[in-house]
C-alpha cells in the first residue's frame, strides 16, 4: 500500500469518526473524549465533550485541551481559516487550559490560548 493510499484512508476513518462524535447523541462523554483522541486532539483526563462540538478535522493535532475541561454543545473549535487579505489559509494552535468551561456554541478560533480556569460563554442582559 502507498504512502498517500494510507493516508487517505486515515483521513477518512478520521472524518468518519468526526462525524460520529458530532452526530451521535447517544455517544457518552467518555467515549467520545477517547474516539477524538484517536484523531490526534489532545485532550486531558476528567474532561467533558458536549453533543454537537465540531472540531476541525484538517489540523486536529493543533488543538490542545487541558485536564477537566468543560465543552458543551453547539462549540465550534478552529484551527485555521481563509485570510482574504494574503488569499491563503492560517493555521494555528487552539489551547484550552485546565479546569475550564466553554459555553453553548461558542466559536473558537486560532491562535488562541485560554487561561486556566477560564468561564467562556454569552453573557445574559437584563
């Protein structure tokens, strides 16, 4: 087998469970944690993965998620985007400390570090 037929298969078996990790509601925590782990995010112990967090699935190895973090549903985690001014892609690193929590649909985008216990979320006006 060739070096690129490898790695595309390993692209899609990590789409595949990209996918699952966002669509399967019935997927516990601790399972997901351990299936996004396989596609190369780091993530640290005692950390929760809410249903529908997307991850980005081209630079996962660029995200870093410290021990007994909270990331509840609907986040959006990003590891690059399309600069209009250079017409090209950043890439960066997302790094989420320990003992953090990030809100409902909350978009992270790179580069980025977050703080050690850090509340990110919207804020309710009165």
């Amino acid at each position: 087998m060739t070096a690129t037929r490898q790695y595309n298969l390993f692209r899609f078996l990590r789409r595949f469970i990209f996918a699952w990790c966002y669509k399967s509601f019935f997927l516990t925590s601790a399972l997901r944690v351990k299936l996004l782990r396989l596609t190369g995010i780091h993530i640290g112990k005692n950390c929760f993965i809410g249903h529908s967090v997307l991850f980005d699935d081209l630079y996962p190895d660029h995200i870093f998620v410290g021990d007994g973090t909270t990331i509840t549903s609907g986040t959006k985690i990003l590891t690059h985007f399309y600069n209009p001014a250079t017409l090209s892609y950043d890439v960066g690193e997302v790094h989420i400390g320990s003992n953090c929590f990030i809100g409902m649909n909350t978009l992270v985008c790179k580069p980025v570090t977050i703080g050690d216990f850090v509340c990110i979320g919207g804020q309710r006006s009165e």
